[in-house]
C-alpha cells in the first residue's frame, strides 16, 4: 500500500458512514474502516484521533471559514451582515461529497446518544467561532453571542434544505434566506 494516498480523509469518512450505517455506530472498529478505505490503520490516526472524530471530520474547517468571512465583511457591515457573509463564505466551500454524506451523517448520528452529544457540541462550537469573529470586529459581547447563534440556526436550516433531494438552490442561498427569516422572526419578538 503507498505511503500516501489522495483524498484520505474524505475516504475515510465515507467509509466509516458505510460501516455505521451497515453495521451500527458501536460495532465497527477503526481497523475496519480503515480496510475498507483501502489505508492503513496508522493512516487513519494520522487524520483522526478515534472513530468520533471522523463524524466531526470538517468543524475546524467550517469554524476558521466563518471566521475569514466575518472578517473580510465591510467594516460599515451590520453584525448579522457579517455572520451571512462568513456563512457565505463557509458555503462556498462546501461540496458535493458534503452534500451527499449528510443525510447518512444525520441517520448515524440519530442512532447514538454519544454522537447526538458530539453533535451539540459541534454546534457549540461554531457558536463560538462565529462569535469570536464578531467580537474581533469590536461587536458587544451580548449582540455577537445572538448573532452567532442565530448564524448556527441558519446553517443548519440551509443546509438541511440544500441535502433535500429535490433542491435547485445553492447552499449560500438557502442560508441567506434562512437568516433572513430569523432576523425577521427576531424583529417580531419585540
């Protein structure tokens, strides 16, 4: 087997999603994805320190791309005008292997309290990425926690609706209008 291989990651991410989906989340071992990636076991730990991490392969990613797209927003640029552009900036990115992995993704998920927790805290932590960039721009600790929120809430609304099978829009798209709607629903709070 070479040394190196290309696109190891992304095999072994969809590797492991075949083997939880056929197998359960519990039963399968890294040695197992990793043959069935077609790598070595010491590749996988090179990429990934246990089999959770596979499922949270791209947040670091996804996190420092929200934070370029804050960043390079207009400085005249409103807090949620900045989050849509980091959230923008972090769809561009996305591809369609993202695409397709993520309803296989959300199914293994569902089966594991364990991976239902790493999921929160993933989203934790984009919460805080968002809002670290926001506060790198001089935003009120208060308004850039809520933006950064209501930043997660539409990424997660868009890309939900960019996986729907019979979805025409792009990902960027789909997250604009969502946090559109969200800062409408805001307004109407009061």
């Amino acid at each position: 087997m070479p040394r190196w291989e290309p696109d190891a990651r992304e095999r072994f991410v969809d590797a492991a999603l075949h083997l939880f989906t056929e197998q359960g989340y519990d039963d399968t071992t890294v040695a197992e994805i990793a043959d069935r990636a077609g790598l070595t076991k010491s590749t996988f730990f090179r990429h990934f320190s246990d089999k959770r991490e596979v499922l949270a392969a791209g947040q670091e990613t996804l996190s420092r791309l929200f934070a370029e797209g804050i960043s390079a927003a207009p400085a005249e640029a409103s807090p949620l005008s900045a989050v849509e552009a980091g959230l923008v900036h972090a769809a561009d990115a996305m591809t369609p292997f993202n695409r397709e992995l993520a309803p296989r993704l959300e199914a293994v998920i569902a089966t594991s309290s364990e991976l239902q927790e790493r999921a929160v805290l993933k989203k934790v932590g984009m919460a805080a990425a968002i809002a670290d960039a926001l506060r790198r721009r001089g935003v009120d600790e208060a308004v850039a926690d809520t933006a950064a929120e209501l930043g997660v809430l539409a990424f997660k609304a868009g890309f939900e609706a960019w996986t729907a099978e019979d979805n025409e829009l792009s990902l960027g798209e789909l997250i604009s209008a969502a946090l559109h709607r969200y800062r409408s629903a805001v307004r109407e709070l009061g």
